[in-house]
C-alpha cells in the first residue's frame, strides 16, 4: 500500500535522509520532482506508471484538483522513514 502526500510546488518530503522537492506541478496528474541527495536527481512523475526512485522505492502522481499541489504516492521498504519537510527538521524538538 501507498502512502499519499499532497505537496505543495516549493515544498519537500524526506525518505530517510533524502530530500524530494515538488519542483513544478504540471498539471492535475503530473509534476517534477528533484533529488537532493549525494547527487542531485530530476523525475517527471505522472498517473500512467510508477517512477522509480532506487531502493526499493516507487513513485506516482494521484489527481490533485488543487492548484500548485501535487499528490504523490510513495511506495516504500516498510522500514524506511518517510516525513514532510516540517516533520523532519522538527526531529529532535
């Protein structure tokens, strides 16, 4: 089963110690995601197939009929950590 995030363009989740930006919503059903890893990765992502993302990890866009959201699910090892950025820096506190 899929974890479904609705990210807003400008905004990032974290898998582990890996940032993902939601650089640029396309549409309802596609956008761009960055990797800001050891390197620095791009990934069009939309509704017809899953993108993979390494490691046992997949993703695909949901529809989102919000502007400048998109939602992606993330399918995940189940002992891997997924948060939203705030989540993540907010670690520790």
């Amino acid at each position: 089963m899929a974890l479904v995030l609705n990210i807003k363009q400008g905004e990032s989740f974290y898998i582990e110690d890996t940032q993902y930006v939601m650089e640029k919503v396309i549409s309802n059903n596609k956008f761009t995601l960055r990797e800001n890893g050891f390197i620095t990765r791009k990934f069009e992502v939309d509704d017809s197939a899953t993108t993979d993302l390494g490691k046992s990890i997949t993703v695909q866009a949901a529809p989102s009929w919000r502007e400048n959201i998109g939602r992606v699910a993330i399918s995940a090892p189940k002992d891997m950590k997924i948060l939203r950025e705030t989540l993540y820096e907010n670690q520790g506190d």
